[in-house]
C-alpha cells in the first residue's frame, strides 16, 4: 500500500518541489553541455551507473537491506521506462533538436499521468480545475517556446529531427508510465534510496548497448571530453540524479501523481529564467504571458488539495501534526 499524501512532512514535500522544481529545470541545459564531450549512451550510461553506485554503496555503509528480489524488479522496470526510455530519449534528442521544442514535447508528462493513471481516473476526471490546470498548463509551455517552435517547424527538418520529434511523443509515455508504475508498485520492504540507487543502476545497464551499437566506444577518448563537460556531467550526477530524483521519487509515494506532475510545467520557467540570468537572452511579451500561465496552470491542479486543507477542522490538523 501507499502511504497517504498526508503522512508525510509538510516542510519535507516543498523542500522536496523546490528541488525537482530548480534544479530539473536546469538539467536541459547541462545535458547539452554534457554532450559537447560525451555521446549520449556513454553519457547516460555514465551519469547513472555512477548515481546509483554512489547511492547503493551508502546504502551498504548504512546496513540497509540492498537485494530484495520484489523490489529489485520493480525498481529495474521503472527505471528502464523513466531513466532509459524517458530520459534517454531526451539525451539523445538534444543532440540535434532545440531544447525549447524538446522542454514542449516533455511537458506532455503532465497529461499523460491523468491518461494512465487508472486508479485515480474517478478523482482525476471529475476535478474540473485539474483538467483546466493541465491543459493550460500546457499552452503555457508553447507560448513560453512558441517562437523557437515556429523557427523549428519554419526549417528543414533532417531525417534525425523527424525522428526525434517522434520519440519525443513515446519519451513522456514512458516517463509518466514508469513512475506510476513505482508508485503503485513499489513495497515498503527497501527504502526509498534503494528502490531509487537500482531505478539508475538498471537505466545505466540498459544505456550500454545503445553505446556499443552505434559504436560510440570506438571514437571517444575519455582525454578528449573538455572541462565543461566534466563538470556538467558531475551536477547531472549529483543535482539532477541524486538529488532531484530522490525526491521525485519519494514524491510519488508521498503526494497525488497530479501535483507531482506539475514539474513538467515549471522545468520550461526554470529553464528560461536561468538563461535570463547567465546568458544575453532577452524575455519576450508572450513568454512572460506563457510564464503566467503556467503559474497558473500549477494553482489550478493544486486547487482542490487546498480546498480540502481549508475545510480541515483544527482537530485534524492537530492529529496531523501528532502523525507526522
């Protein structure tokens, strides 16, 4: 069973939004600059062969029980579906399409969490601010990117991009897919760290034969990779690995799919005003309107647990504060 959203610590689930908030919204950027040194297998294969060692080696340090055949399985599913197919396809794709178009195509996450997610279709489909969250939410991301959009689809597209763009519609599945999947699936037999250190050591394993057949180990020459890259590679490992997919991950046994799902929107707000504040580019009249949106679209999906935390008598919240 899953633990109830209101179990967990009021403090420790925005902590845990703030991070997958910030820090996903700036990997875009560092997995570009990643790949200006590593090819895209050896990059993921890298990035979370190394996050999950680190993590099941601490794991080890602490005695925690590590091989639990249940949870080992599920775990190596949903890191396949998230980390190898959904977060794969982003690496690779981000070799050749413009990562504005690649952040519009991942929103649809958001969207496919209510589609998939069968056992909450009754409290998801019947919430009419979640349904106009959602869909707002996402005109939001193609205002904010509408312009690069435009520029994309204006030139001519390589066989690649027509590829890509059509993997970038089976990544979000994959994504939203895997993460319901370790939501529902995932015992109380590991912890958490566990069930996250082996969703990245599976996706790390599954990353090496896309490396051996599109022969990128014979080319690469780990002297060749710029310092950039090393340190680019290093925040994806520890920040956007680690970190921020720890407590994604946690997220998803803690709050509704839904409102976890929400960082597909705010990544793309992140992403632009990190660019604003360490590059020349300059914030257009729309992208602010798509900024807005989006904000918005967020305290829509969001509306009906505030509703139900307003009409919680004193009593409840009381108890609560004893649970937690």
């Amino acid at each position: 069973m899953n633990p109830t959203p209101k179990t967990a610590s009021p403090i420790m689930v925005y902590l845990a939004f703030t991070v997958v908030y910030i820090v996903w919204g700036s990997t875009y950027f560092f997995i570009q600059k990643a790949l200006a040194g590593f090819p895209p297998f050896i990059l993921g294969t890298f990035r979370f062969l190394i996050a999950g060692g680190l993590m099941i080696s601490w794991c080890a340090l602490k005695g925690e029980q590590l091989f639990n055949k249940r949870s080992v399985k599920v775990a190596a599913i949903a890191g396949i579906l998230m980390l190898g197919l959904g977060n794969g396809i982003v690496i690779w794709v981000e070799q050749f399409i413009p990562s504005g178009l690649v952040a519009i195509m991942v929103a649809s996450a958001a969207i496919w969490f209510v589609i998939l997610d069968k056992p909450k279709w009754k409290e998801n489909l019947s919430s009419k601010s979640t349904l106009a969250g959602l869909i707002i939410g996402f005109i939001g991301v193609i205002l904010l990117f509408g312009e690069q959009m435009i520029h994309s689809f204006n030139t001519h597209q390589s066989t690649k991009q027509i590829i890509g763009m059509s993997l970038l519609v089976v990544g979000p599945i994959a994504w939203a897919g895997g993460s319901l999947y370790a939501k529902y699936k995932t015992s109380t037999d590991s912890s958490v760290t566990v069930n996250t250190a082996w969703q990245m050591i599976a996706a790390g394993i599954v990353f090496i034969p896309g490396s051996i057949f599109s022969s990128e180990y014979q080319t690469f020459q780990w002297s060749n990779v710029p310092l950039d890259a090393w340190l680019s590679i290093s925040y994806l490992i520890i920040f956007g690995s680690i970190a921020a997919f720890s407590a994604y991950v946690w997220l998803l046994k803690v709050r509704p799919a839904t409102q976890v799902s929400t960082y597909a929107y705010v990544n793309p707000v992140v992403a632009i005003l990190l660019s604003l504040c360490f590059t020349n580019e300059k914030i257009t009249f729309i992208q602010i309107i798509g900024l807005l949106v989006i904000l918005g679209s967020v305290l829509l999906i969001n509306l009906v647990k505030y509703r139900n935390s307003a009409k919680a008598t004193p009593q409840k919240k009381t108890l609560l504060v004893q649970e937690v």
